[in-house]
C-alpha cells in the first residue's frame, strides 16, 4: 500500500531513492528528500508490503489536471514482482481526476507500464 513519506522514513527513503540514475549524487539526494518535505507541490510515497517499505515513487502535482512522476524506485530484492506497477496504479487510483504522466527519467518505466502486464519492476 502507499504510505506518504515523513521524516522518520528519511533513511528508508534516500536508500530508495538513491537506486535512480539521476539521484547517485548525495547532497543532490539530500536536496531531492529536502524538496518533497517542504515542496507543497511535491508528494513522495512509500510502497509498504507487510512491514517492510519496498518502493518509492515521487511525483510533482503540476497543474489541477496533471501529476508528473518523477521517482519510481523499488528495492532491487523485491523486483520483477509488480511492485512499481502497483506503486502506479495505485498513484492513479488517488489521483483519479488528473493524468499521470512521467518525466523525463520514469518515461521509459512507465511507458512499460502502459500494456499493463508489461510492468514489472
């Protein structure tokens, strides 16, 4: 289920994060966390399973009809199991009123997404 990032899953969260290509670098991980906590604009979720957080996905609430994915991270033990389809569906279920698009680093995933038995990250 998605659970909305806080303070105290910092750690769990830059792990996640830090899985991204563009997110290697850590104050520029640190400065990512940073935005989700006091961007209005920007919403970060977990993916718990059982006890465990297993994914992330970052999104960016462009406009009142558009959410733009920025983040798609899952644990590399629990992949190729659904879990970032289910991080998408589930973003899409909560953002019923709005397309869910992707940038320009969660393109490729999320175009995989789309003929949904292709998603399996």
């Amino acid at each position: 289920m998605l659970i909305r990032y806080k303070k105290s899953f910092e750690k769990i969260a830059m792990g996640l994060l830090s899985f991204m290509p563009n997110e290697k670098d850590l104050k520029h991980l640190q400065q990512t966390i940073k935005s989700y906590e006091i961007e209005k604009d920007q919403q970060l979720f977990l993916w718990k399973e059982e006890e465990d957080i297993i994914g992330a996905i970052g999104v960016f609430l462009k406009d009142e009809e558009t959410v733009e994915v920025h983040h798609v991270s899952v644990n590399p033990s629990h992949r190729q199991q659904g879990i970032g389809k289910k991080m998408v569906r589930a973003l899409q279920d909560m953002y019923k009123n709005r397309a869910v698009i992707a940038d320009e680093f969660t393109e490729g995933f999320l175009e995989k997404c789309q003929p949904e038995e292709n998603c399996n990250e």
